[in-house]
C-alpha cells in the first residue's frame, strides 16, 4: 500500500467505539513508526480531516462536516427520491428513510420524518447489520446470484447468527422470492419496537440505486393496510428510478 493509502486508512480506525484516537494508537494500528503515525496525524489535522479534541486524542474532523454536504448535494438518489418521500410521509404519516449499499455495508442516507417519528438506532452514516431489516432485505435481493454468493460465503457467521438460511441454495431462494415480490416487510427485525415497509429503487440493469422504506412502530400494526403502504413504497421507488433513468 502506498504512503498516500496508510495515511488516509487513519480514517478508517473511527468508529463507534472508537470515537478518538491518539498518535501512540493510531501509529500501533498502522504498524508504522511513531515519527510516520505523527507525520500523519500532522497532515490530517492541517487538512481538517482530523482535529484535537483533548489530553493529545484525535477525533474526525469539521472537514468531513463540509464533504458530507457536497455528497448530499451531489446524490441523485436523494435530489429526485426527497420529494417523492415527503409524499410518503404526507400520505401516511410515518417516517420514510432511504438506504444504499457500499461494498458490504449498508448505510441509511435521509430520513424524512413523520408525525411522530420514532427514536432510530441508526441513521445517516451508521452501517446497519446486512442482514436484518426491510432496506438491506430488498438491497441484496437485486444482487446477481454470482453477486449474492460472494457475499454469502464472506459474511456466513453473519448470515447464521441472522437467523437466515445457512445452506445456499435455501439463502438465495429466500432473496429469490424477496425480488420476485419487489418488497419486503419487516417487524422487530432490527429494532423490536420497529416495523418497516421497503422497495428497492430500480436500475435498468436489475439492480438497485437505493432503497426506500416506511417505519412506523410495531403497534400501529394492528391499524395499518399493510397491502395500501407496499403499494405506495413500490409505487414510489418505481417513480424514482424512473426519473434516474
């Protein structure tokens, strides 16, 4: 890996239990020397993408605040998907999100909010699980089988522990049917109190842009059309792709 490549991996040693870093674990986790693991950070910092929060730790910096508002201003996804979710949401009342899949994570990148909007446990940015929950559902449903078993056989604890089918050809009829279907409807999956309804929104190639659903507690089950909100989800992420086309 290139000098260039080592410095800007810092990035990734961020996370949610990894808030802040200092030089001492940032050169340990590199496995460079402590001059290097300081070069870095010194260029990192002068580049905003990192900055100093306290007793010499390092936190993500302001910089990403900035490329985060280009990357939503530049999303085509997000500039023709908003206002067809904040139909949804006028027309329902619950919550509309919208998710993608990058690589093997898969991270939510709007929310629109409803009436009363529900407490997420995740939300822009924070990966979720790749196999709970309605969006990741539809998401790998547009995969190719060729595609889907690369990911079966690198994330198989993942997809047992998920309680899903841990012999393939039972795993790939499962998202089979979730694309046959266009939709799937989760209840308590990722979160127990949490039901939701999603649709992947459609590429000309089979695959998918992004995924649109509607969350709304599990308690408003009992007076939901459930058929009325696939209709409106699947409907929607049809409009979408259509103007992405």
């Amino acid at each position: 890996m290139s000098s260039l490549g080592r410095m800007l991996g810092v990035l990734d040693l961020f996370d949610d239990t990894h808030l802040t870093r200092t030089a001492d674990d940032i050169s340990a986790a590199l496995e460079v020397s402590l001059p290097t693991g300081y070069r870095y950070v010194r260029l990192l910092l002068e580049a905003g993408l990192l900055q100093r929060v306290e007793d010499s730790h390092y936190a993500l910096g302001p910089r990403i605040i900035l490329l985060d508002h280009y990357i939503r201003n530049a999303d085509p996804v997000l500039r023709e998907g908003i206002p067809v979710m904040r139909e949804l949401v006028a027309a329902t009342g619950f919550d509309c999100v919208s998710s993608g899949i990058f690589g093997m994570q898969v991270l939510d990148t709007h929310r629109e909010m409803g009436g009363a909007p529900p407490t997420l446990a995740y939300g822009r940015g924070r990966p979720r699980p790749l196999f709970l929950g309605a969006a990741p559902k539809v998401l790998l449903s547009t995969f190719a089988p060729p595609q889907l078993r690369k990911v079966f056989d690198a994330r198989h604890d993942e997809v047992v522990h998920s309680g899903l089918p841990a012999e393939w050809s039972e795993f790939r009829r499962l998202y089979a049917g979730i694309r046959k279907a266009g939709h799937y409807v989760s209840i308590g999956e990722l979160e127990p109190q949490l039901a939701a309804v999603a649709a992947p929104i459609p590429k000309a190639d089979g695959g998918a842009w992004a995924a649109i659903q509607l969350v709304f507690d599990t308690s408003r089950l009992s007076i939901v059309d459930l058929d009325k909100m696939v209709h409106l989800i699947t409907e929607g992420a049809q409009r979408i792709g259509g103007r992405l086309a």
